[in-house]
C-alpha cells in the first residue's frame, strides 16, 4: 500500500439502540498497541468525540433520535474523510455505530464528486430503513438509504413531523457539496446479509441489489463471493467497503449490539479485510459497532485487531 495510512476514530454512538459503540475505536486502538503497536506508528491518527457536538433533544424525532446531533457528527466524519483523501492518506476509519458510515461515503463523495463508489458492506443487516419505515428509530440502520436515491416504497408506514422531514433531508445532502444521491443501488453488494425486516427486503428486491447470505457464502466460499462482487463492481471507479461487526458470528464475540446468528467465520472475515483493505480500488476501509460494555474480555477488540494485522 502506497499511500500512508490514517486512521480516524469516529466516537460516536448517537445512532444505535445500546450505549458502548463510542467506546468502540478506543478500545481497538488500545488492543492494537498490545499486540502490534508498528500498526499505529507508521500511521496517524485522528479522533472525533461525541462530546464535542451540540446536544439537541431528540424528544421531537422518535423515528429518527438524535437526528440533529448526528447530522453534525456525519458532516465531522466527511470533513474528516474528505481532509485525508486530499492529504492523499488512505483512511481506515474506526466508528461507533454505523450511522457514521453516512459521513464516510459523504466525504468520499466530496472528494471525487464526478466518480462511481462501489460499496461493499459486510454487515448481518442491510440498514435500508428511513425514518417512514424504521421500527426503532435507531439511525444505524438507516445509513445506506441515506445514501441512496429517494425511491418511493410501499411501506411508508411512518407519519412524520416537519421536523424530522426537514432533518432527513439535511442528512441526505450532508457534506459541503450537498451531493445526493451519493451512491447507486446498482453500485452495492451486501454480504453476510441475514436479519432485515420485510420493508428493506422490499427495497432489495425492486432495486435488484446485489447481495449474498450465510448460506450463498457456505455454497461458494467467501473467495468466490468477493471476486463476484469485485467483478460486480468493476465499472466503479472506486471501492468502499463497510465492515459491521456484527457480520461475525456470535460465537467469534457478542461485543456489538445487534448480534445475529449464523454470521461470518474468521477465516471468512480474514479473507475480506486481506482481499479488500489492501485493493488498488479501495479509498476507504470502515469497521463499525465494537462495543466493549458487552463484550467478554475484548474479545471483539482483540478480534479486528488480528484481523486488520493480518491485511496490513
């Protein structure tokens, strides 16, 4: 890899249902100077606190909480983003909850406005929810249809408040560019995809979405599940890849809040951070939802801390 490392810290958790993502990034940076403390010399870093954002009551969006304090964290995060492609850093961002992932792409998108990002997001969910369908209101599950064209669905089953509309539509055009749509259904693939409800599958299925299961991953190998998706990809002039914890299986670590069955190996897991982190198309690499206040002994830490010094 060419081009020196940075890594931004994204300590926010304004997105997700259960507290501990912020703490996230810390912990894995602390693991990684336990175990291969090289990987942070040879870089830089950044962090970006929660702390450091105004508090506004999300009293007033219960479909969307914290809208108005992640709206400032998302446009940190593109900042943050867009300031190390153009310092031509390649960025591994370290975020809280997945919301932030919103941010990532945004500052991507400022950066290379008229370029195609190919997205590849390994995650148990498909965080296709809005605030018209969201059945929690937790934001982390709505960061790729943030991303996307407003597609009209059958499933507006949400009423909402000016307030909330006003505030999704400042999250879709997040970023000093205003850029929306920022990425293109025909431009994702999902992998590991097991637990969704019917209204995001409804979305997958009339944008024609790429996307592969636990058990597509079983039948072919997770090799020939990334080829096809880099093959897939291949008119993008750039990746970003997306990496939930959450896309592991329990049995690895329950150091995430929505953990799901049936989820990745970590020879599977291996396989991703060393085909994808070190590709020549890759601009961004992101790992989001370590939680260490349900974790067992860092085990999730300890985890992707292996993981990425196995691909860098």
């Amino acid at each position: 890899m060419k081009r020196k490392i940075k890594f931004i810290e994204a300590a926010f958790e304004l997105g997700a249902g259960t507290p501990g993502a912020k703490l996230g990034p810390g912990a894995l940076r602390e693991e990684i100077i336990k175990t291969n403390p090289t990987l942070l010399e040879k870089a830089e870093n950044e962090t970006l606190f929660q702390d450091n954002l105004i508090s506004i009551s999300s009293n007033n969006t219960p479909f969307a909480f914290n809208i108005h304090s992640i709206y400032q964290s998302v446009n940190m995060v593109a900042a943050s983003v867009q300031k190390a492609l153009s310092d031509n850093y390649f960025p591994v961002v370290i975020s809280g909850d997945h919301s932030n992932a919103i941010g990532t792409v945004t500052g991507i998108a400022d950066t290379y406005p008229e370029n195609k990002i190919g997205v590849i997001w390994v995650d148990a969910h498909l965080d296709l929810h809005s605030p018209y369908t969201t059945p929690s209101g937790n934001m982390h599950g709505m960061a790729v249809k943030a991303l996307l064209p407003d597609n009209i669905t059958n499933f507006l089953k949400n009423e909402l408040n000016p307030e909330t509309i006003t505030f999704w539509s400042k999250i879709k055009k997040s970023g000093r560019r205003g850029i929306t749509p920022k990425i293109l259904p025909q431009n994702i693939v999902f992998i590991g995809t097991r637990d969704y409800e019917e209204e995001e599958w409804a979305l997958v299925q009339s944008l024609n979405i790429r996307f592969y299961t636990p058990d597509n991953i079983r039948k072919k190998g997770m090799q020939q599940i990334l080829d096809e998706a880099q093959e897939y990809l291949q008119n993008c002039d750039m990746l970003y890849t997306s990496f939930d914890v959450d896309s592991l299986d329990p049995t690895i670590s329950a150091g995430t809040g929505t953990p799901s069955p049936d989820g990745l190996s970590y020879s599977d897991a291996e396989l991703v951070f060393k085909t994808l982190l070190p590709h020549p198309k890759t601009v961004v690499f992101e790992i989001s939802e370590i939680n260490p206040l349900l974790d067992n002994d860092h085990s999730m830490s300890k985890t992707i801390a292996q993981l990425l010094a196995s691909a860098l």
